[in-house]
C-alpha cells in the first residue's frame, strides 16, 4: 500500500510532489520491469474499485436475461495479470473485461457471494468478465483463495485496499507481509480511510508485525516490510463489511 505520512491511504497529500514520487516506487516495486513482488493478481474492495476504475458507473444490468448456470464464470485462465474485485452484491459498473493500471493490463476476476443477482452474472458474462462465487451471504475467505489458485494460477496475491479489507485479512491470517511505501506528506484530513480500519465485526484487538527492512526512497518515502505471525490468528474471521470496500 502506499500511504501518507499519518497513516491515511487517499486524500488530497496524494496530489504533491512527495505522494507523486512515493507514488513512482510503490510501482516500480509491485508493476514495474523488475519488480520486488512478482504476484499474479491484486485485489481490491468495491469502493477501491470505484474509485480508480469503475467510477460509479452502474452496471447495464438486463432484468429479463436468461438464468445463467450455478456457480463460477472462467472467461481467461492465461491473464499475465488479475485484477480481482470484491463486489459480494454485484454492484460495480464494468465495461470491458480488462483494465489498464499506468503501463499494467489485467483481467478482470469479480468476486461475488449468493447475494448477486442473475442479471448481474449474465452482465458480466455479456463483457467476458471471469466471476467466481466465495460464500453465501458473506465473504467466505478459504473458498476465495482456493478457486483463486485452482480456477485461475493464482498463488501470489497483492492485497491493495481498502482498509477494512486490509485489515479483515490480516485478522483472518491471510497475510504473509505488509508492505507500506510511506510518502514524505500529509493533509491532516481526519475523515480518510486509514491503512488498517475495522467495521462491522472486525475486531480492534490489537495485532503485532516483525520488521524485516526499512528503505529510504525517492522524496524522501520510506519503504517499509514487515512480516506476520498468524500462528494466533482465527482463520474463520467473519465480516460482513466487504460491501462498503
């Protein structure tokens, strides 16, 4: 993630110069022509996803479509890159199956849960969008990550936001790192998602890390990696708060 200096993950620090170069090296190290995390996928939450590339838009759902078949929705299995999205309810409002990130291309991957409509699943089927579905009323995180890896070769994913979702994986003991590129800027907004949030029935319990480098980068950013210990860590953390990513 990349973050300012108190902590906040978007607000108005992003548009100085400091957030612009901070901005260069959380790419260079997750997209770039050498990166540091080779990952297959990254995923996102819904409201992260409205923001940089749905942009509110609402789906072009068809009411009257004809029943889909039950369960998942494989359009590539050969993406060099994923992009997934959390979208439980199926509310996001695509209209291509790929995405372009600065000189990134990815498919798009929806994750949905029972609660998304027939129409919402001919929709993306209609623009070749890959869907799987992980729960039933809620997020089911085992399941996710499991057709994740089987359905589409994902073994590394980069978890980007927003908050909640950061935090409800790292409770749920899906994160092996954190890594937080810190730009040399703040705004001093107080109503900015934060790195780490909790909502619905994600716990505040506090959560140690184990540092394992720090780096100066350009405009004065630090790089910062950290690892974590999810020996204590319940793997059947529920939330219900992936709507609101």
């Amino acid at each position: 993630m990349l973050t300012s200096l108190d902590g906040k993950i978007i607000g108005k620090y992003m548009s100085t110069p400091e957030a612009s170069a901070a901005g260069g090296v959380f790419y260079d190290l997750a997209f770039g022509d050498t990166p540091h995390y080779r990952h297959q996928g990254w995923l996102s939450g819904r409201v992260t996803t409205d923001d940089n590339f749905t942009h509110y838009k609402e789906p072009a759902l068809d009411e009257n479509a004809a029943t889909v078949p039950e369960g998942d929705y494989v359009a590539v299995t050969d993406a060099g890159k994923y992009y997934v999205s959390i979208d439980p309810s199926g509310r996001l409002g695509w209209e291509s199956p790929d995405l372009s990130y600065r000189d990134t291309r990815a498919h798009v991957l929806e994750v949905l849960t029972g609660r998304a409509g027939n129409s919402y699943k001919a929709f993306l089927r209609r623009l070749g969008i890959s869907y799987i579905v992980a729960g039933e009323d809620e997020l089911d995180y085992d399941v996710l990550l499991d057709k994740l890896k089987e359905s589409f070769g994902i073994e590394t994913l980069m978890l980007g936001g927003g908050g909640v979702l950061n935090w409800s994986f790292v409770q749920a003991g899906y994160c092996d790192e954190i890594s937080v590129v810190i730009a040399a800027a703040a705004d001093g907004a107080s109503d900015s998602p934060a790195l780490f949030e909790t909502a619905g029935r994600t716990s505040d319990a506090p959560k140690g890390f184990r540092l394992i480098s720090a780096e100066v980068k350009d405009a004065g950013s630090l790089w910062l990696r950290y690892g974590v210990d999810n020996d204590d860590t319940d793997n059947n953390t529920d939330d219900n708060t992936d709507d609101n990513e």
